[in-house]
C-alpha cells in the first residue's frame, strides 16, 4: 500500500516483494531492533506496531529521530551501510518481516522499478529527519505537537490505520515528551491548549483531529516532503 503511493506497482512485483521476506518475528514493547555498529545481515519491514530511531548520549540523555509506522521498511538503508549509527527499538509490541539482503540484491538486480521505489522510501525517511530537525530546532510546542500529529495522520492513511481524522497511537505523554525535546509537564499543557481550542484531542492512546485545517495551519504543515503523490518513479 505504502509503495503504490509512489507509483503502481505490478502484480508481479508485488509476489516477488512478497517472496523475498524470509521470516516474520515478534518484539515487545522497549525491547531493542537493531543496535548501533552492529553487522546486519537483513532489513525489516514494519507490519505491525510503532518503532522508533534514537541516539544516546553518555549521561543517558535519549533522542528520538524518527517514528516508523505500518509499512516502513525499519532499516533499508542497512543493505549498502550494513551497520548503523543508531538504535532502534519498538515503541509497542510490534511485528516485523525479515528480507535477507542477498535476497534483496536480487531483486532489485531482477526489478529496476522496483528498486528505485525502495530507495525512495529512503530518500523520504531522509526527509522526515529533515523536517524533524526543523521542528526541534525552530517550532515552538504547540505547534511541534500539532505537525507531528499531522505527519501521523498522512503516514497512517498511507498505511490504511487512520480514518477521518482518527488513529491509534499507543505512547505515553512521556513518550511524546522525549519524541519533542520537551517536558511531560510542557506536553501535558500543550495537550490541553489544543483541545480546548477545538484542534486535537489525545485521550486513551486515540488521536482525534477535529480542525484539520487550523491544526495544519499552526503546525505550518506541507506534506510534500512525503512524497505521497503517485506518478511514475
């Protein structure tokens, strides 16, 4: 779903997609993915869950760089690094697929078209750091909160998990706190300024739009760093 956003994709794509996953696995909650300089082997396919990209500092100080959604090949950009330069780990229970990237040499090597979709999805998670270094850098909280939660209302639809301005996001304040560079205190007023101002409400890990126009507007959100039209690649 998420590549035929790009462009069509064949039905004989599509099997050979298919058949190059070799195993699906399942982690929990908090636990580890992948590990900084560790010798990869495969890259994974997001099919269910959330799964976020951090970095450390020595005095335990942690920063989020990207959330990965439904559909999001975790860790792509492994089959020409083979190591990576940061952590990532699963938001929620979550459950992936493996693709060897021997397999995945051959089919790219066998489906151009293919291939050129794939290295797409990295060059638009280029972009989300992109965006996401713009909001830590120069958006103030409010609207940092709102331009993540529209992001995830695009990215969601893509994947087919959000519907009229609703989706499921299973993290904590705290947990958005350390996405934002901000304090659970601070998130917690935000939070409140937004829905008592009719834009967004997050309540029991639901995220409900419901000015999406004013909420774009104070998140000054464009979506064009998504790539989301389709036309040939």
């Amino acid at each position: 779903m998420k590549l035929r956003r790009f462009d069509t994709v064949s039905a004989e794509e599509e099997q050979a997609l298919r058949a190059c996953k070799s195993q699906e696995v399942r982690f929990q909650r908090g636990r580890t993915i992948v590990k900084t300089k560790t010798e990869l082997e495969h890259s994974s396919l997001l099919l269910e869950g959330f799964v976020y990209r951090y970095k450390d500092l020595k005095d335990g100080a942690r920063q989020t760089l990207q959330i990965a959604v439904v559909g999001d090949f975790i860790d792509l950009h492994s089959l020409l690094l083979k190591q990576l330069d940061h952590d990532i780990a699963a938001f929620t229970d979550c459950r992936l697929a493996l693709f060897p990237h021997e397999r995945l040499k051959d089919l790219i090597a066998e489906h151009q078209h293919l291939g050129r979709l794939l290295w797409l999805s990295t060059v638009v998670d280029a972009a989300i750091h992109r965006e996401w270094m713009l909001s830590l850098g120069r958006r103030d909280a409010s609207s940092r909160l709102a331009h993540l939660f529209c992001e995830l209302q695009v990215r969601l639809t893509a994947a087919g998990l959000a519907e009229h301005g609703t989706y499921e996001l299973p993290i904590t304040q705290t947990d958005l706190a350390e996405i934002l560079g901000l304090t659970p205190v601070h998130i917690n007023r935000t939070l409140r300024e937004l829905r008592e101002d009719g834009l967004v409400t997050f309540r029991s890990k639901i995220v409900e739009i419901t000015d999406w126009e004013r909420l774009v507007a104070i998140a000054e959100f464009d979506p064009f760093y998504l790539s989301m039209n389709q036309r040939p690649r």
